[in-house]
C-alpha cells in the first residue's frame, strides 16, 4: 500500500471498527431472540446500505402490468454453452476450473422447471471484466465471468465455471469480499425476480464481510454456502460444488439488492 491511499483513506473506518459493529450486532441480535432469514436492508457496517435501504413502505405492483415488460425466454434463446463459462473464449481461463451444480425449488420442496439462473462473478485474481473495478488485478482474456442456463425438468442447473478470488472494495480500510458467485433468478413470476451471492465453504472472510454479516443469522448464512461435493468432482477435470436455491417459504434462501459488490 503507498503512502497516497494509507492517506486518502485516512477517514474510512478500519477492519477492527466494522468488526466491533459486526460484533455488537450479532450480540444484540442473539439476545433478541427472534430469527431473521433475509439481509438486513439497514445494516450499519455495511456502508452503503445506510444510504440506499428504503424508508417508505413497499407498493405494491401490478403484475399484469410488470410482465408486459417482462423477458420471454425459450429454450431456443438459452445455448447449451452458455452454462459453460470456460468455452467463451479461444483459449482456457486461469484458475480452478469447477462445476457448480445444483436444484431450483420452490416452498414446497418441488422442482422449478425450466428456470433461467444467469451468474456474473470475478475471475481468479479476484477482478471483474467491468471498468468500474479497479482492483489491481490481471484481466483473463480469456475469461468474462458471465453465464446462463435454463432448469431442466427436475430443477437442475449446472456451470462449468473457474472459481472466483477474494476483492477488494470499499466499504473500509482493507476491506475484502470472500469469493463469491452473484446468480440471478426470474422465479415463476416477475415480481419473484430474486438475486443473490453463493459462497464457498470455509472462506476465512466470513467473519470480516458486511454484506455476509447482514444476514445475521448463522442458519440463513449457511443457505448461501455450496457444499463440496466429490460426486461432482470429475476426474482429472474439475471439482464439484451443489447449492440448492429455494424461492419462497420459511427456508428461502437469502435475497439482496441489485447493486452489490
Ligand atoms: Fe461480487
């Protein structure tokens, strides 16, 4: 770090202060005892969200009127390659190649057939092919970090994909995502559109992340996190990740705003 950023940044907080916000959230949220499944839209360490969480009441919407506007896709519109984030370019990306695979349900525990999941992350190094991140960190030419597939008829999706690296960002002084996959869902209907974040199990990050943290209970952050699967894994190949989503009920999994990290 040069002398520059150690002082422009001399008025952002510091790991150990949204550490000690983190903490005296968990706790005042353990003694309360009433269990959350979602984000927090307000959550304090997390610092944008002060700004951007909404104080009025939500409105209602007009379905019929939101789906006019709503996408219509097909089975023709999706390729096959799509799911395979590997392929998009002439050469192989960097990294450690995976397969994250997994099954799309609803409340119920039934499949959700025919689903389009689309998914953008960050390359091995950590670093997003958009300009507005300017993490210093090597561009894959050979990899974009964006894919989609549909459901098949038991709500499977699969990706063949590179897992992501640890970033920074700018929440506070030497603030780190853990490695992450954004997904995104249309659920049955528009107004069910739902996006998220999987992690990867056991990331040291855990416990220093905001965004992770605003899910402040431990069985609802665990919804978030694959499972290593060795029957995924394929020989000489890959390894292999599940993660199940679910859309709605008492154990949905944890949904966030459009604009994260
Ligand atoms: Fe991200």
């Amino acid at each position: 770090m040069n002398d520059n950023r150690a002082s422009s940044d001399a008025a952002v907080s510091t790991q150990a202060e949204v550490s000690e916000e983190i903490r005296q959230i968990t706790k005042a949220y353990e003694r309360d005892g009433v269990e959350e499944t979602q984000p927090r839209l307000d959550y304090p360490p997390y610092r944008s969200s002060v700004l951007r969480h909404p104080t009025k009441d939500l409105h209602h919407a007009d379905p019929e009127g939101i789906e006019l506007w709503a996408p219509v896709f097909g089975h023709q519109d999706v390729d096959p390659l799509e799911a395979d984030l590997t392929l998009q370019h002439r050469g192989e990306p960097v990294g450690e190649r995976m397969i994250v695979t997994g099954r799309v349900l609803d409340g119920d525990g039934r499949p959700v057939r025919h689903q389009l999941v689309e998914i953008w992350q960050a390359n091995a190094g950590g670093r997003y092919i958009h300009k507005r991140d300017q993490h210093p960190a090597a561009i894959d030419p050979n990899f974009t970090g964006v894919g989609r597939c549909l459901t098949d008829a038991d709500g499977n999706y699969s990706f063949t994909t590179i897992k992501p690296g640890p970033y920074p960002w700018k929440n506070h002084r030497n603030a780190w995502r853990p490695a992450h996959i954004h997904f995104s869902l249309f659920g049955t209907e528009f107004t069910q559109r739902m996006i998220t974040q999987m992690y990867f199990p056991g990331d040291p990050l855990f416990a220093l992340d905001p965004i992770y943290q605003a899910i402040t209970d431990q069985r609802a952050r665990d919804r978030l996190v694959a499972t290593y699967d060795h029957d995924v894994t394929q020989h000489e190949w890959c390894t292999g990740y599940r993660w199940d989503i679910v859309l709605t009920g008492t154990h949905r999994t944890p949904l966030e705003e459009e604009d994260h990290a």
